[in-house]
C-alpha cells in the first residue's frame, strides 16, 4: 500500500504516447491504492454502525477494485 502510494506521489501527470503503458500501470496503482483506502474506511464506518456510509464506500471500494481490475487486463492483452 505504501509502495502504491509512493507510485502515486512521484509519478508525472503528463505522459507522452510512448509511456501509455506506464500511464495505465500508474492509473491501476492508484486504482487499488484507492480500493485499499476505501475498505479501511468502510471498516470504522461499519464498526461504528453508519450503514449508509458503509453503502456508500462499498459501493466506492468496488469500483475502484473493478477499475484496477479492468486497468490490469487491458494491459496484458494490449502486450
């Protein structure tokens, strides 16, 4: 997760056509760093009994974890 970060902070924002594929492993990065984060958040939400707040980041968590998913398979079937 930390690693996953650290990818996230030091990565460029702008990419040229060549780095696609580092653009799209940087974009996955985020994509599960962000899933990680989110289920953390639903964990406490749940723990203090916000169902709605659990809902929601749930609902979050899952497209995050879809979106790193789908980032990961487009790049091994583009190589």
């Amino acid at each position: 997760m930390a690693e996953q970060l650290s990818r996230y902070r030091n990565s460029d924002s702008e990419a040229e056509p060549a780095q696609t594929t580092d653009v799209e492993a940087h974009s996955r990065a985020v994509a599960e760093y962000l899933g990680d984060m989110l289920g953390q958040l639903e964990s406490m939400a749940r723990h203090q009994g916000f169902d709605l707040l659990v809902y929601l980041l749930s609902m979050a968590r899952v497209e995050a974890e879809t979106t790193a998913r789908d980032k990961g398979s487009r790049r091994r079937t583009s190589a």
